[in-house]
C-alpha cells in the first residue's frame, strides 16, 4: 500500500515538470504591458500580429519572440534634466527648448509629449529594425516639429492660456503625421514652463502688469456702469411694486365689499326664504290640525249617529231600561204584600219590564 502510494506521487511529481518542462518549451508569456512580436525562424519572418496579454505558442529554437513596452512614453524637455522622472524608462529627458519668438526675443519651454506605439503596428517596428532606437527617433521628430511650431508664438501668446492651448491643438495633426511613419501616436503636447530672460521677463511682467491693471479698470467700469442698470432696475422694480400693490389693494378691496354685498344678499335671501317656509309650514301645520279636528269630529257624529241607531232598536231599548234599572237610586222601598203585581227593584227584570212599558211582569 505504501510503496503504490509513493509511485503514485512519484508519477503526479514527473508529470507536474514535464508539464512545466514542455510549457517552457512551447509556450510564451507575454505580460500586461508588453506587446509581444513573433519572428518564425524556420521561415515566413515577423508574423504580422501583435500579441497582448496571455500565453501564446512559441516553440523553442524556432520562434523568437520580442518585447516591447506597449505603456505610454513621455518626451521630457526640461531645464531640470536630473528629475524624478530620471530612472523612469518611459520618460526621455532632455533639455529645456530654447526657442525665439516672432519677435526676435528669447525664451526657454519646459514641454512634456505624451505618446504611444499605434495598435496593431507594433510588429512592423521589428520588420523595420527599429524596435530598439525607435523612441530616439521619436524625440528628434518631436522636437524638430516643436522647434518649427512654437516659434510662431510671440511672448504675449506663450503667457496667454487659450492661444497657447491653440497653438498645442494645431500642432497636435502635425506631429501625429509626422511619428506615423515610427508607428507611433501622438496623444498629449504640455507646456509646463516659460521662462525668458531677466531683464525682458520683468519687462514682460510689468507689460503683464499693466495689461491686468487695464483689464481691471475696464471691469471696474463695466461693473460702475452695470451697478448703475442694476440700480435703476432696482428702482423701476420697486415702483412697479408700488404701482401693483396699490392696484391690487384696490382690486382687493373692491372684491372685498362684493363679497360683503353677496354675503348680505345671500343672509337676506336666506331670512326672506326662512320665513316663507316657515309660514307655509305654519299653514300647514293648522291646515292638518283642522283637518283632523274635522275628521275626529265627523268620526264622533258617526259614532254617535250609529250609537243612537243602534240604541232606537229593541235591543238598544233593553240595554237602555237595564242600564237605567241597574243605575236607579232608591232610598227607601215600601213593599205591598198585598199586591203581588208590583215589582220589586231587587227583580231587575221585573224593573226592565216595567220601563219598557210592558205592564209589568208577564205571568
């Protein structure tokens, strides 16, 4: 069991270095920032591709690779030649350019390009030999092309931001024209520094000086003279104001006192139709109450209208005789033993008998 364990990592072992043995041997790679170029040895030259970044097939003895920095370069001119951007080796520095304006005076630019190798084109660089001295080649053009351009400023156009920037932008479709044959691109050209001699740059300063003092003055009076509309403005405002204020008082009061008009109208309106709803409703009220005294009055002589017909038959009599027979008031009673005939109030029969005319009792 051990010693099959101890193949087996022996074997994973072995495959791990011919792995890594045989990447070396048949692939390459090339690193973010590089752009690699493969020449065939056996034949067919500079493959015309660049190669970004990855691992690409490169046999070795029969490809041979190169290497170029696909970063962004800077051409340095600058009076400081020993700066920070020394060990840098994407920045070529150089002195400042010494340059004389259009008006036959000195001056020394400190001026920065920035450039690139154009996509696709790095492979001709090799095909060309020149993969190794191309960026020499790179800041003579740029500066035979800055020496040409910039000397078309006078000092008041260097020491002015927006010609100066115009200036640049021109340039820029030159130069570019011009490196297209390194295969390069240009991408940014920055004057960082101007700087003339002594005596002509205090002369310029106090030229500057004056300048600024005169732009100041002008600002001042156009500031004098826009305070003075500003102010009339304020004024035309402010009797507008007090124009459509006292307008709008007015209007206001005016719609005030139609609306107190409206109000009392409404009020009147409202007490005239209060009392003529009222009164109707008081009519009605006594119109009901006679109505219903009338019926109740007509149900009272039906009822006694019926009650007396009722009463004129012969039932009605007999109720009418007990009624009177049950109601008598006799105080004192005198019987006649003698005379049987006579009825006595206790027969109450008897009683109704003899009210009702019957001659008394019926044997």
């Amino acid at each position: 069991m051990k010693r099959t364990l101890t193949y087996a990592v022996v074997g994973v072992s072995l495959l791990v270095l011919l792995v890594v043995v045989l990447g070396g041997l048949f692939v390459v790679k090339i690193e973010p920032h590089v752009i690699g170029v493969k020449q065939n040895q056996l034949g067919g030259g500079i493959v015309k591709t660049d190669y970004g970044t990855g691992y690409h097939l490169g046999v070795v003895f029969v490809h041979k690779w190169y290497e170029l920095d696909g970063r962004v370069h800077f051409v340095n001119f600058s009076k400081e030649r020993s700066s920070k951007y020394r060990s840098d080796t994407n920045v070529e520095n150089t002195g400042s350019l010494d340059i004389r304006t259009s008006d036959n005076n000195t001056a020394s630019l400190d001026v920065t390009v920035a450039y690139r190798i154009r996509e696709g084109e790095a492979h001709l660089l090799v095909e060309e030999g020149i993969q190794t001295d191309y960026r020499d080649k790179v800041t003579r053009s740029v500066k035979g092309i800055l020496m040409k351009e910039l000397p078309k400023l006078s000092p008041e156009d260097l020491v002015d931001t927006e010609i100066r920037l115009l200036r640049v932008q021109e340039t820029l479709p030159l130069m570019a024209e011009e490196l297209a044959k390194y295969h390069v691109e240009p991408l940014h050209v920055l004057i960082r520094s101007v700087r003339f001699p002594e005596d002509y740059e205090e002369k310029l300063q106090q030229k500057q000086l004056t300048r600024q003092n005169a732009l100041l003055a002008n600002a001042r009076q156009r500031q004098e003279k826009q305070s003075q509309v500003t102010e009339s403005y304020e004024k035309e405002t402010e009797a507008l104001e007090k124009r459509l204020r006292g307008e709008w008082d007015v209007k206001l009061q005016e719609t005030r006192s139609e609306n107190d008009v409206a109000v009392a109208q409404i009020r009147a309106d409202a007490g005239l139709y209060d009392k003529e709803r009222r009164a109707e409703a008081e009519a009605e009220y006594v119109g009901s109450i006679a109505d219903g005294e009338l019926e109740l009055a007509k149900a009272e002589a039906l009822r006694n209208e019926l009650r007396n017909a009722a009463l004129d038959t012969e039932g009605g009599r007999i109720l009418l005789a007990r009624q009177a027979a049950e109601n008598l008031d006799i105080e004192s009673i005198t019987l006649n033993s003698n005379d049987p005939s006579v009825p006595t109030v206790i027969d109450v029969e008897a009683m109704v008998e003899l009210l009702l005319g019957r001659g008394g009792r019926t044997p």
